[in-house]
C-alpha cells in the first residue's frame, strides 16, 4: 500500500504480518474488502494520510507494508 498515489481508492485484499502489529492494523478498521483512500505522503513517505471508514488515520511505512491492496 506504500506505494498508492494520492487521490487513489484502492480495496484491501488482505493483511499480512502477526501478532499485535497485524490486531493494531485490523483494530484501526482496516480490515478484507475495506476501501481506503490515499489523501497524502509526507515527503519522505512516512507517515501517510488515509480515509478509512469515514475518518482519517496516519500510517508509518512499517503498517502500510503490512497492508496487501488491488
């Protein structure tokens, strides 16, 4: 998901990792089939801004990198 330019919507398709990393990710609503959308990249690309669910959420690469898009 890292790599998603801004103003793109993209469906999540899966999540990857374990433990309390990928529960904080699915915590945060980001869950199978979910539709997020990139709103912006800080210039060095950590952290990003998304839409999720209707509410805004920032997210450090590490996360992003964990979250499997179409």
């Amino acid at each position: 998901m890292k790599s998603i330019p801004c103003g793109q919507m993209v469906k999540v398709l899966r999540l990857e990792g374990t433990g309390a990393l990928r529960r904080r990710i699915m915590d945060m609503g980001i869950t199978k089939g979910t539709t997020v959308c990139v709103r912006k990249v800080a210039p060095l690309g950590d952290p990003m801004e998304i839409t999720v669910r209707g509410y805004e959420l920032s997210l450090r690469k590490q996360e992003a990198e964990n979250i499997i898009v179409e």
